[in-house]
C-alpha cells in the first residue's frame, strides 16, 4: 500500500471557513485540469440538518487516460475532518482523511491517502506516479481554495504547485487536452 501526504497553510482563513471550502468537492474541477469531474450522488443529513455523508463520482487524468472512482466522503464538522472511502473504481483500495487545524491566525489543511492498484507488477512503476499525481493536485487545488495559501513543508511540492499555476495561466481558460494538465503531462 503506498501513501501521499500534503499539509497547506491557508493564511488568516479560520478553520471552520477552511474546512468548508475544502469539502466543496465539486468545486475541485475548475481548481485543477487534472480533475476530469466530480459528481456528487447523494448525501446524508445529521439532526442539525448539516451534510455529514456524501457519495461523489471522481474522474482524474492519469497517464494516457483517466482514473475512475466511487467514494463515501463522511464529514464531521465538530472534529473538522473528512474521512472518505473508495466504493467502486480503478485502486484496489483507496482511502484517506483531511484534517483542518488551527495554527494562530491561520489553517492547517493536512490531506493523507492510502492506496492500492492492485496490479503488483506494475507497483513499481504507477504507484511512484500516482503518488506524486496526487501529491501536485492537492497541492495545486487547495492553494486555489484560498487567497493566500503555501504548502508547508516540502520544496519540491512547492516549486510543483507554482510550476503548475504558470503553466495553467499560459494555457486558454480550460482548453487543456486530456493528456496535458496543470501539473503536466501524466
């Protein structure tokens, strides 16, 4: 089972703001070339009426094509947690948890996912790339959330998600090709 981790700053932005724009899944698409769609089914309310269980449909340029997925995305506001489950699609197995904690004035957004093909002959080669596809997306994707946001932690991601945003501006609003993305060719 392999695993990414981000963590993202997002600059006087409290953490219930934070968590609230980060759970708007279906934004993600105009956030990022790289995510095809994401279709929200169905949802589940708790006694306040608020959403705490959703089912959304994922579509992401991987590679030469697109990897699919079913997911049940469970939400608790109190705690400022997503935690969400693959249903059906493309990894063996897939699931993850985003956390948003305060840090003085600022937001904490920490995304962690493990998952699996299923394919271990081909471990070696997809799940390296997966790994760094979904390292650059979240990156690329919650730093747009906010007015002022930075990865927290890692260089390399960093320079990515600011690749990323260069290449995004030089291309036509929303003309890219499905094998060309914000975070490049996959």
């Amino acid at each position: 089972m392999r695993s990414a981790q981000v963590t993202i700053r997002a600059v006087a932005v409290a953490p219930a703001d934070a968590f609230d724009r980060v759970r708007d899944f279906a934004a993600y698409p105009e956030l990022s070339s790289v995510v095809r769609s994401v279709t929200v089914n169905q949802t589940a309310s708790g006694p306040s009426g608020a959403v705490v269980e959703e089912h959304s449909d994922w579509e992401v340029y991987f590679r030469n094509g697109i990897l699919r997925w079913s997911e049940t995305d469970t939400f608790d506001r109190s705690a400022l947690t997503i935690d969400f489950t693959q249903t059906d699609g493309d990894f063996a197995e897939f699931s993850g948890t985003w956390r948003v904690r305060a840090d003085g004035e600022d937001s904490l957004i920490d995304f962690s996912t493990e998952f699996d093909f299923g394919i271990p002959s081909l471990a070696g080669i997809l799940d390296p790339v997966a790994e760094r596809v979904f390292r650059e997306t979240i990156g690329l994707v919650v730093t747009s959330l906010f007015p002022k946001a930075e990865v927290v932690g890692d260089e390399a991601l960093v320079r990515a998600v600011e690749l990323a945003r260069e290449r995004a501006a030089e291309l036509p609003a929303r003309e890219s090709a499905p094998a060309v993305s914000a975070v490049g060719a996959l």
